[in-house]
C-alpha cells in the first residue's frame, strides 16, 4: 500500500512539473532577427532600445477537442481576414509571451494592417491612412494599446512581395514611434520608438 501512494504522489508530481513550463532564461537572451526574405516567419525591432521578437510558446487547452492540451511556438502570423466589411485589409500579427512556472509574466502584441494588393513592395508611412496601422499591445496591465499617428508618421518599407509554391513571401523592414491613446481619445505623452525593425511573413495562398 506504501508503494501505492508513493506511486501517485509521484505521478502528481510529473503531472504539476509538465504544467510549470518555464522560458525565463531563455526570453533574457531575446534578440532582433536577421534581415531575411525566406518566409521565415520572423518579426523583431527594439522598442524603446530593448530587442523585442515573436518569442515564446502558448498553451492550447484541450478542451475543446480529443487532443491533449500542448505548447506551441510563436510564429508571425500572417492571415487574409475573414470579415466582409474589411475584405481588403491584410493583417501581420506576431506575439511575445514568456512564462514563469507556468505563469505568464510577459504577452506582448505587435500588428500592421496593410490594404490588400496585388504587390505591396514600396514604402509607405503608416497613421496617414486607416488603413494602414502599426500598433504594439501590452495583454497584461489592462491591455495598453499604442499607435501610429499622422502627426508622426511610421515608416514601412516592404521590400519583397512574391509568390513562390504556394506561398506569398512579404518581407521588410520598419521603424518610427507609437502613441497610447486613452479611450477617451485625448492623446497622452506616453509614446514608445520602434526602431530596427525587420519582419518575414510567409502567407499561404488559399
């Protein structure tokens, strides 16, 4: 019977380890990705001089499927959206998480929207445009949200749009400074400068 409740005391000891994912020391050495126009799935820059990337890994839950629960990495997720009323804009989204025990301590948002075309190469200067957006969110800290601006223009410059077996490869660079603006829509002096920026997308074509 001894052996018994060492054997679940055991198994309930692997079962809260497997839960405790950890990525702190891996997330201290984050850096910006090298320039690439492969569809490597890579988005990074500094924000406010600090090296910021698509790092870390999300739990998703099984239960909603037959499948159990399992990690995944973070990849620039680049989707043609799906909404009638905005069937002409392109969204590029990539994601910062990093976890503690199991917790998470750190989920950070980056996006562009971009109008859809047959080629996207050039420069452009975001916040002019509805359109055309570049926002950072913190997901933590009651979600802070920060903008382009027209009164200061972010830099995109998109030098690769091609298409190659399937996969329509986006690739660039960025730059410029993003303003928080309250609910309220009254502009705060909180700002953060993006700068360095690079991004590789790789979009499946449907």
């Amino acid at each position: 019977m001894r052996a018994y409740h060492i054997l679940i005391l055991l198994l309930i000891l692997s079962a809260c380890k497997k839960n405790k994912f950890d990525d702190t020391a891996a997330a201290a050495h984050i850096t910006v990705p090298a320039y690439s126009e492969t569809g490597a799935g890579t988005f990074g820059c500094y924000v406010n001089g600090v090296a910021w990337s698509n790092f870390g890994q999300q739990y998703i839950s099984g239960l909603y499927s037959n499948q159990p629960g399992h990690y995944v990495a973070n990849t620039v997720q680049s989707i043609f959206t799906m909404h009638d009323q905005q069937d002409s804009i392109l969204y590029f989204t990539a994601q910062l998480t990093v976890q503690h025990s199991g917790a998470v301590i750190r989920n950070e948002t980056m996006y562009m929207t971009l109008l859809k075309t047959k080629n996207l190469k050039g420069a452009y200067l975001f916040g002019q445009n509805s359109a055309y957006i570049f926002g950072y969110r913190n997901n933590l800290n009651g979600s802070l949200d920060y903008y382009s601006q027209p009164f200061s223009p972010f830099q995109v410059i998109i030098n690769k749009d091609s298409v190659s077996g399937g996969i329509r490869i986006i690739s660039g660079r960025f730059s410029g400074t993003v303003y928080r603006i309250p609910i309220n829509s009254v502009l705060q002096k909180d700002s953060l400068k993006i700068s360095g920026g690079v991004f590789d997308a790789g979009i499946k074509l449907p």
